[in-house]
C-alpha cells in the first residue's frame, strides 16, 4: 500500500481520495485554505471551512498540525486535509503518489514529475511522461482512459446536458468578492429566486430545480468563478456522493496506484 497526496478537494479530487482510502492506502488532500468549488455535497471542501465532512461514509477532517497529519495517516481512519505549504508537505511526507486533481481547465498545469516516485495528472493539459507520469482523460469521450504516453484530450468547452440543459445550469461569478448564502446544497429553487450575494451583486437560480453546487459561504471567488449549479431533476439525492464521472476518474487512477504498489492484486 502506499501513501498517497491528493491535490484539490473538489468533486474529483474527493472521489479519488475516497477511491484510494477504501483500499487501504493512506490518503492525504492538499488544498488552498478557502477552496470555491461548488459540488460540496460530492466531495470534503467542507472539512476545509469546518471541523469535518463526510463522502460516502469517509470522513475527512482538515488539521493543520504535521504531527495530526501523521498520526492520521497512520490510523487510517479518517482523510487529512491540509492548507499548509505543499512544499512542506512533500518534504515531510515523502509520498509514494501525488495526484493532480484540481481540474485547472484553462490554464497549463506545472510538472508533477519527479515530485514523487509516481505522479498522476487529472484534465486537460497534462502530457503523460513529461508533466505527469501518467494522465488519466477527464473528459465524457474516453473518460477514465489510462495515459501512458502523450496528452490528455483539450477542454470540449460544453458541459454534458442534463434532462437538456448544459451550460445553463450554471451561475458563474459576476464579480471578485467573498460568496455570501444561507442556502443549502439540496435545496429546492425556482428560475430567477436569489440564492447567493458577492458584494453587491445578486446571484440568483439560472432555473427550476435543486442546488447540486453551491459555493461555501465566505468563501473568496474571482469572475467567472462556478459557483451554482441547478439540477433540474429536482432530486437532493442526486446533490451528494460520489457521481458517474468521478467515479470513474478515481477508479482509474486506483488502478494505476495498484498496478505499481499492488502488483499481486491487479494480477489476481
């Protein structure tokens, strides 16, 4: 087994820590203090704003003390998270893997490789072999496809549609400034109902349906930042766990960590 880093606690991340720590690895999240992804009802973003938060009957806890760090990793009971120095952390820790799962669509990742023995880079604009050792595809056309050589698909642009709508499930942020609501991830609202304030900015449903994404109140979000997403289904339940796409992300990414440190259980 192996111990390993996850960059990013949003949705993908979260699913690949849950994917790694039900088999027996030791998992650690890595994230800035007050992350703005949405989905927080799919993943641990929540730990970071709080004391814990629970995906699928996991629970991840943010500590910022390197020794709870360690004491954590070896009871295996919970995940860490931690916003202290990425660099402090590969220094201290010395993981076997570190996965890039912070999803920076639009921009070029930095080199993963040779930040640890193995490295795994999630998204767009990774290159298999030379930013990452290996890649796993993100996107809906060859999604979970294991990257040895070469790079990932570019970004598509257009969400997949929900009962016919895309983009339009989405809120992006009209302004920089700390997100502000009392609403709930689950909640229950109608097209054009305020669900969130940045400043002086109202920030209301784009249509009917549930909150899937919600971005954390307080948290500090730039312009074009996601921060709602409506399901229209209108299901809370569809609002939390592990989904279709990060669950096969992370089931990707446990087989390439199990080809390298569970040769015997791959081979089985």
């Amino acid at each position: 087994m192996a111990l390993c880093l996850v960059r990013g606690c949003g949705d993908i991340g979260s699913a690949v820590a849950h994917a790694l720590f039900s088999a027996g690895h030791a998992v650690l999240i890595h994230d800035v203090a007050e992350p703005n992804f949405a989905r927080r009802g799919m993943a641990f973003t929540d730990a970071m704003y709080g004391d814990s938060a629970i995906l699928s009957g996991v629970t991840g806890r943010r500590t910022s003390d390197v020794f709870s760090v360690r004491l954590m990793l070896e009871q295996r009971r919970e995940i860490p998270l931690v916003a202290e120095s990425l660099a402090k952390m590969l220094e201290y820790l010395r993981p076997q893997v570190l996965i890039d799962a912070r999803m920076n669509k639009r921009s070029v990742p930095e080199r993963q490789s040779g930040l640890a023995p193995l490295t795994i880079g999630l998204g767009p604009n990774f290159i298999a072999g030379e930013t990452a050792d290996f890649v796993v595809e993100t996107a809906w056309d060859g999604l979970g496809r294991i990257i040895a050589s070469g790079s990932s698909l570019p970004l598509s642009g257009e969400p997949r549609a929900i009962d016919g709508y895309g983009r339009e499930r989405y809120v992006y942020a009209p302004a920089e400034g700390r997100f502000e609501t009392d609403r709930r991830i689950g909640a229950s609202v109608a097209r054009g109902e305020p669900v969130a304030c940045i400043g002086a900015e109202i920030v209301r449903a784009p249509l009917d349906g549930c909150l899937r994404g919600l971005t954390h109140a307080g948290a500090p979000v730039k312009p074009g930042t996601k921060v709602v997403e409506v399901d229209p289904r209108g299901n809370p339940a569809r609002a939390f766990g592990i989904a279709e796409r990060p669950g096969k992300i992370a089931f990707a990414v446990l087989a390439v960590v199990a080809a390298q440190y569970c040769p015997a259980t791959t081979g089985a």
